[in-house]
C-alpha cells in the first residue's frame, strides 16, 4: 500500500509535547504490552483473577442458578431435533398404519413444551443476568471510586487523570460486554458442543464420527483465529492509543498549534496514525472474513457428507430417515456458536485487559498509611513546624533534598525563596504529608506527621497552590469547600478579608453563581482569591502558599498582601513566591538551591547583609520596578 504521507516507523509514536497538563494522555494509555501477553496465552493475571473471585463471590448461588438456567435452555433446543426425529419415525407410520394422529399431536405438543420452555428460560436468564451483572459494575465502580480517593497525592502524581477516567469508563464498559455476552456465549457454546456431539454419536455412532471428522478442521481453525486475533488486536490497541493521543493533545493544546501554525504538521501525523488505525483494522477484518466463511464451509461439507452417507444408509435402511433429519438439523445449530465464540474472544480480550488495569489499580496501598496508633494533638495545634534532618528523593538515587533541617516557629511567617527546580515545592508537600520523607522526621508540634491522622492534620495544615480547582456548584459551596457548615457571614468575612467580596458580588447571581455555568466563568485570579478564601475559611494552624499569588495581576496581588497581614496573624505560614513583593510582609526569608538552605534571615538583614543571592535578587527587584 503506497501513501503519500510520510511514513513514520510504527514504534514511533508523534512528536506530541508530554507534559503534566496534556493529562489526558492517559486515555489512551499503551500498556497492551504486557496485557497481550496475557491475551495471547488466553488467562487472566494473579490480581484480576482476585477481583474477579471476589467480585463474583456474592453471585456464587445466583450464578449456579444462572447456570441452571442456561442448561435447561439448552437442553430444550437440543430436544427438538430429536423429537423431530420422533415424530418422523414414530408419529407418522401410525397414520399411515391405522389413521392414528395421536403419536404425531403428542410428540408436536413435547416440541411446543420445549419450545416454551426454551423461551422463559431466557426471559429468565437475562433478566436475572442484567441484574447481577449490573450490580457486579456498580461495585466495580463504587470500588474503584473509593480506592482512587483513597491513595496519597504522590499515586496521584503519577497517574494521570485520563488514566483514572478510563479506568472508570472505557475498562467498566469492557467488563460489561464481557458480563453481558461472554458468558452467555460460552456457556451456549460449550453446551451446545459437547450436547451435540454426545447425541450425534447416540442416535448412530457410525453417522456420528463421520460428522465429528469435522473436529480437528474447526479446531484448528478456531485456534489459527484465537493467536491471529489476538495479534491482531494489540496491534489495534496500539494504534487507536496512537489516534486518541494525538488527536486529545492536538485539541488540549488548540491554542499553541495555532499560535504557532502546526496544524499542516499535526495533520499530517493525524493522517499517518488514523491510516495505520485503518490498516490494522482491515487485518483484523480480514481475518474474520476468512475464520466466518470457514466455519461455514465446513459445516456445510460436513452436511453434505452426512447427507450422502447418510442417505445411501437409510436407502438400505440402516438408518431411519428421521435419524437423518435429525443429523442435519443438529449439524445445522452446531456451527452457530462457532462462530460466535470469535466475537467472544475480543470480548474476553478486552475485559481480561481491563481486569488487569483496575486490579493494578486497586492493589496500589496509599504510600502514606494511617498511623496504627495515632497521636492527638491535645490542646488545639500550636504550630510548630520542623523538619528533622530530612532528606527526599521521588526517584531513587536522586536526591531533592539532601539534608533539611530547619524550625518554623508556631505563628511565624516564612518566605521561600529560590530557583525553580530547589525543591520549594517538595518542601510543602512533605509539610502537608502528601510524601513522606525518604530519611528523618516533618514534625508538627513535636510529633511526627506520620502519627497523626490525617483529619487532624488536614485541619491543622492547609496548602494553597497555584492549581485552583473549582468544583461545579456556587461560588459559596466552593469557599466553604473545606468548612461546610461556615455561616454566609463567615465567607462574606473570608471574601471581604481578601478583597474578592465586590468581584463575586458583581457576578450575575452573586455567592450563588454557579462555576461550572460561562457566566460563572472565573479568571485565573479570581480563582485564586476563592482557593484563598476557601483556606482562610478553614482555618488552619499552618497555611502554605505555594507560588499562590502568581497569577494574580499586581493590584490583586497587592489587595491579597495587605489581607495576608490578617490572614497570616496567629498561625504559621510558609509562602512560596516568585515575586519578592510577596516576601515583604514575612518574618524570615529562606533561599534554597538545589535542595539545600543557604541563606537564612530576616528580610531587612539579608539585605542589609549584601552581597549574598537575596540581596542580589532585591536588587534585581528593585531595578524591575525603577
Ligand atoms: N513527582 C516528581 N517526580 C520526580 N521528580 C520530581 C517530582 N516533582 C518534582 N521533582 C523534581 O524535584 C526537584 C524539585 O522540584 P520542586 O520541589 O517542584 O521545585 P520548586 O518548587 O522549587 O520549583 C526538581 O528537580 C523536580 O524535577
Ligand atoms: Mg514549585
């Protein structure tokens, strides 16, 4: 096949920017490796099959039932050729002998039974299977939602948002089909194999293995399919995650490509990777449109050759003629579920992949357990932050901090300072606990972090980033986020404090516009004056900002700083900042570089000092505003 796009290797996946924003990523995640491995050798790995066991567990009665059902199901289809049977041999020669239709009308009534039978069992069994499977998801689901809660913000770090919104949807979807159909399929297929093959070789043995000669043909052909489908569909994987993830960045990052005129490029690596998509699609195709066909053709020989054994036996009345209607009838559902175990086989693909992912996922502990045996900070929470000798490295071998050791005074303010990458960040999540540190001790009060339960130290220690996530809802639900039973006189306080009252009431429907509606739409800033808001209202012993006032423009920023005097007064703050305007107000300044404090003092005397990197940076400060 000749394009005239330039081809890209297929390992080679685009040139798409990887960054932490572009999280969507994640949908399309390619870990078919591993998966397909396991697809290929058609079981499910040690976690999945946990889940699996456990999920199951509840249904154990439930699904013998099912099972129940589902043979009884069967066993009324298979009855009906062999009544036929009956009523060829049995029913017609009494008409025929003495005008008897008795025989023929009973036998015909046994069909109908059967036939009646055949249909409630179904009704019944997806009835009873729709609920079972449906409560089987919610769990899934419920479960799911749980643990992702549940594991620390160093899990979450890592795994992206897209991952987490495939993990509830993409992968739950796959169980579903896999609940919906696999099970009814192969439990039809399996019955309707061995059934038929046993009642073949029960009504003539010699008829029976000339059908079954048909064996070694299906089953080499199924199997041909299994390991060529299975290829196959890592191979699909593969290059659907290619298109997902090209085409979620090209849309996420809309405005660079087109600031930057990429989208001929981006075009033409869409174009590359949705006809690699299309190519490995038609193999899979292609494959089907042989295995279908197959299957058929050999039915239909089979019956051909039953037929001309079978038909030259009954000629010299070896067999009787219902034994041969009875043959070709059975012959004729017998290549059915052949066929449908192909589908089938995707289907457990897909699940048995999915099964693997949200096992992996939820057997990931929290890297920052509950304390056994927690400690209460009695007396309210002074303040108090230290640092013990603590060294921490998120990759192994790589130090962030080597060794901090530092005391913040309960009620003091500090300022952070530093080039980006010194670990000013790391710094504030060891304070808050969303890591805990490699060596040493992050004490609050006295008493390690590690010891205290988490609702006591999220009370006590609140972080402000520059993330300022708001939820769908009022503005007011999202600034007593953190403290719902505030009074709307308590956030006005908030609000009035931080100078965000007159924007918010300026909104069409005041505290009570909804974010997540475009008039509801909040700038940057004004995000963050609410994320302050919602920490002052929570009132914690410790506030860290983190880079928090950096999207604020400079009058915002300057309302913020003279709040921050009353917001700061009587507790601990650590105020990470780029802009040294922000620094004025702090007790103390710390600069850090590569991990390490190396100046440490109060602003005035840093700079009085000259000579060292704050003084330099003052300057530099003061240049910019000249
Ligand atoms: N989740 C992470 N995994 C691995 N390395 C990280 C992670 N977060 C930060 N780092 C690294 O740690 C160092 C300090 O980062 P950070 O604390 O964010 O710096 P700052 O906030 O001072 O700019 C940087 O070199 C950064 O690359
Ligand atoms: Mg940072």
């Amino acid at each position: 096949m000749t394009t005239e796009t330039p081809e890209i290797p297929p390992e080679t996946p685009p040139e798409v920017p990887v960054d932490e924003t572009t999280s969507w990523r994640g949908l399309a995640e390619v870990d078919a490796d591993e998966a397909a491995e396991r697809m290929t050798a058609g079981t499910l790995g040690g976690g999945s099959k946990r889940l699996l066991r456990e999920l199951l567990a509840p249904y154990k009665r439930a699904i013998q039932v099912l099972i129940g059902i589902v043979v009884l199901e069967n066993a009324a289809r298979l009855a009906i050729p062999y009544l036929v049977k009956e009523g060829i041999d049995t029913g017609i020669p009494p008409i025929r002998e003495h005008d008897d239709l008795e025989p023929l009308l009973v036998i015909v009534g046994i069909v109908l039974v059967a036939t009646i039978t055949q249909a409630l069992a179904r009704q019944l069994f997806l009835v009873r299977s729709g609920q079972i499977g449906q409560d089987i998801l919610f769990e899934i689901r419920r479960r799911v939602f749980r643990h992702f809660q549940a594991l620390s913000p160093a899990f979450h770090d890592g795994y992206t948002s897209g991952r987490v919104i495939s993990r509830q949807t993409s992968d739950v979807d796959a169980i579903y089909e896999m609940l919906e159909t696999g099970f009814d399929g192969l439990v039809t297929a399996a019955l309707t194999l061995v059934g038929t093959a046993g009642l073949l070789l029960f009504l003539d043995v010699k008829l029976g293995l000339v059908a079954l000669t048909c064996g070694p043909f299906l089953a080499w052909l199924t199997m041909w399919f299994r390991r060529e489908s299975a290829k196959s569909y890592k191979v699909t994987r593969e290059k659907v995650a290619l298109v997902i993830v090209h085409f979620v960045e090209s849309m996420g990052g809309i405005r660079a490509v087109q600031a930057f005129r990429r989208e001929p490029r981006n075009q033409e690596i869409f174009d590359d990777v949705n006809d690699q998509y299309r190519r490995a699609n038609l193999v899979a195709f292609r494959l089907v449109a042989w295995f279908m066909p197959g299957i058929r053709l050999i039915g239909n020989v089979t019956i051909g050759v039953v037929l001309l054994y079978g038909g030259y036996r009954a000629y010299h009345g070896d067999v009787t003629v219902g034994v041969l209607a009875a043959f070709l009838l059975y012959l004729r559902q017998f290549f059915e579920p052949m066929m449908e175990i192909s589908q089938f086989y995707n289907t457990f693909q897909s699940a048995s992949a999915a099964l693997d992912k949200l096992a992996g996922v939820l057997d990931e502990e929290p890297s920052v357990p509950e304390p056994t045996d927690p400690v209460e900070l009695s007396g309210g929470v002074g303040g108090e932050l230290r640092f013990d000798h603590v060294a921490f490295e998120y990759v192994a071998g790589r130090p962030v901090l080597p060794d901090l050791d530092l005391t913040v005074p309960a009620g003091q303010t500090l300022a952070l300072v530093g080039t980006t990458g010194a670990g000013k960040t790391t710094l504030a999540k060891l304070a808050t606990r969303f890591y805990d540190p490699t060596a040493g001790r992050v004490l609050l009060d006295g008493t390690d972090l590690r010891d205290l339960r988490t609702d006591d130290l999220r009370d006590a220690v609140v972080m402000v980033t520059q993330e300022n996530y708001l939820f769908s809802g009022t503005i007011a639900d999202n600034i007593r986020f953190g403290r719902p039973d505030a009074t709307f006189d308590e956030v006005v306080a908030a609000t009035t404090a931080l100078g965000a009252h007159d924007f918010i009431s300026a909104m069409p429907d005041g505290y009570d516009t909804d974010v997540a509606n475009s008039g509801g739409r909040l700038s940057a800033g004004q995000r963050q004056l609410v994320a302050f808001a919602r920490a002052f209202l929570a009132d914690p012993a410790v506030l860290i900002l983190d880079e928090a006032t950096s999207s604020l423009d400079v009058p915002s920023e300057r309302l913020v700083q003279q709040a921050l005097r009353t917001v700061l007064a009587g507790r601990t703050a650590v105020i990470i900042a780029h802009r040294l305007s922000t620094v004025e107000i702090a007790d103390r300044v710390l600069v850090m570089e590569h991990g390490r404090i190396v100046e440490d003092g109060a602003p005035a005397d840093l700079v009085a000092g000259g000579g060292g990197r704050y003084s330099e940076l003052h300057e530099a400060w003061l240049e910019s505003l000249a």
